[in-house]
C-alpha cells in the first residue's frame, strides 16, 4: 500500500556560474526536494481532496508522485494525459531543461475542471572535462554515425516499451555503492571536445563489482552481446508508469531482455565499455522523454 509524504515549501534560486571539475564528486548547489515517492501517513484520503497533492516540489531533473483530486477522471500534464492509478496517483517528471512553470488540468466527468500550475526550480549545473573519446568506441566521425543510428533506434524502441510495474511506487536505492564520480545535468567536456550534458549520475566502482536492481521493474534493452559506442553494453529497465532506468558501461549483464526483476536483484557488474575514462556504473533515468536526476530519487548520503 502507499503513502506519501506532504507538499513542501520551495523557493526557486537562480544558478551560479561555478568553476569546471576535473571527475571530482561536487555538491548539488539547487533546491533539493524530499525523495520521490516518500513514504507517510500525510496522504489526504479520497473524500477529502479537493486539489491536487504532491509528494515533493518540482525542480528540474526532478521527479513528484502527485495524486489528482477526489472524483478527477482523466489528469493532463502540460496537455497531454497522464496515466492514474484507481486511488488517483501519477507521476510527473521534469526534464533538465524543463520551463519554469508547468500546468496540470483535472477533468470530471461533470465537464468541470480545475486547472494547476507547478513552479519548476531552475538547477545549477556544473562543468566536468573527461579523459574520453567524444566517439566512444568508434575511432572516427564515420564510423561513429554509422552506427550511432541503428543503436539510438534500438533504445527508443526499449523506451517505447509499457509494462505493468509497481517499482515507481517503491523507494528507489543505489545500485551499487561507490564515489560519485560524475553529477546529473553537467556540462561535459571530452578531451578538449563540448559534448552534450551528463544524463545520469556516476558511480566510480573497480570493474566487475556486481550492482543491483534500483527498483522492480521490466528488462527492456539488454545488449549483452552488443558494445554501444557510447553506452558500451547498455541495459534498461521499465518501473511502469513512464519511469525508466538505464545503466551503462557494464562489464556483463546477468539478465535477459523480458525477465522481471526485483529490487535488490543483482543484475550485472561494472566496467568500463563505450566511452568511459576508467570503470564506473552510468545510472540514468527518464520519464517519457524527461530526463531525471537520479540522485533526487535515493537517500541521500
């Protein structure tokens, strides 16, 4: 059964520039919400909700169980309808990029509707250079784009993919313990090369370590026989509900696309394929096509 913790406060601060990181973990300078889904008594019960509830405040990179109003029929976030549970749950992510507002819109079947709107809290993203290949594993630019199509269409497809899965609803832990070696939403820098921002969150652990399955969930992707360019063997994993996992560089991966996964399950060991400077375990997260902050849905510490 679940239960959530109350709305809290956030007031949004401006970023600020910062100086680069040279694969050094950096604290997360930005409104930090509680974890999400956190667990409490504090959830309203059905008769009295007259409003939306939220589990945490939006940020960017951020992820909130909300739960709709009493008697609501259908929720649209930012107009598109969001999938509810019978006691009215859904999630709502909020891309790195994501604007500084959002809207959500409860719809009864009365035609009535009662309209919200979510202030995003900007972040502040830092700089990190990295001793890698901007290509990976490919050893040149035509090599790379040769196979970067075929790759990207096997994990859109993966990420395409709706199974039934409760690990949303469960609080998420690390899959594997170790320095935090590269932060979500950095600006990243390969050998002198601006790449595109970091998408997940480092973990440094020696090649080989086995790490675990963050919450229950779905294989979808795993490319055990396959070396990304970038991804080196990739493995993706669906918690239901949008939410997806994804962890990269692996040495091997011990489960196959299909099986169903438990939280705590060991499902693959660290290395260091595709583009990676040393041995570390890449742990990025999506909802729909919003990339979340995985360190925003652990413990902290």
């Amino acid at each position: 059964m679940i239960a959530f913790a109350a709305l809290a406060t956030c007031t949004a601060t401006p970023p600020q520039a910062s100086a680069p990181v040279r694969d050094t973990p950096v604290p997360v300078e930005r409104p930090v919400p509680a974890r999400a889904p956190v667990r409490s008594a504090s959830v309203p019960a059905d008769s009295t909700r007259p409003d939306f509830w939220f589990s945490a405040p939006a940020v960017q990179g951020g992820l909130v169980t909300a739960r709709a109003p009493g008697g609501a029929r259908a929720v649209l976030f930012n107009g598109t309808e969001l999938p509810l549970t019978p006691e009215g749950f859904f999630l709502i992510g909020f891309d790195r990029d994501a604007e500084n507002s959002a809207s959500l819109v409860a719809l009864f079947s009365d035609g009535q509707r009662k309209d919200h709107y979510l202030p995003v809290a900007p972040g502040n993203w830092k700089i990190e250079h990295v001793a890698a290949n901007p290509t990976g594993g490919a050893k040149t630019t035509e090599e790379f784009q040769a196979r970067r199509g075929p790759e990207l269409a096997r994990i859109n497809a993966a990420r395409a993919i709706r199974v039934a899965s409760d690990g949303w609803r469960q609080n998420f832990i690390r899959p594997v313990a170790g320095r935090i070696s590269g932060l979500f939403g950095a600006q990243r820098i390969y050998n002198g090369t601006p790449g595109s921002y970091h998408s997940g969150m480092d973990i440094a652990a020696p090649a080989g370590t086995p790490f675990v399955a963050p919450a229950d969930g779905v294989v979808t992707l795993a490319a055990a026989d396959d070396v990304f360019t970038l991804e080196g063997h990739l493995l993706m994993i669906d918690h239901g509900m949008g939410l997806n996992s994804a962890f990269l560089h692996c040495s091997a991966l011990l489960v196959r696309e299909g099986d169903v996964v438990k939280q705590g399950q060991i499902i693959g060991t660290v290395g260091a394929t595709g583009r990676a400077s040393g041995p570390h375990l890449h742990w990025g997260m999506k909802w729909n096509s919003a990339r979340i902050d995985p360190r925003l849905v652990i413990p902290a510490g």
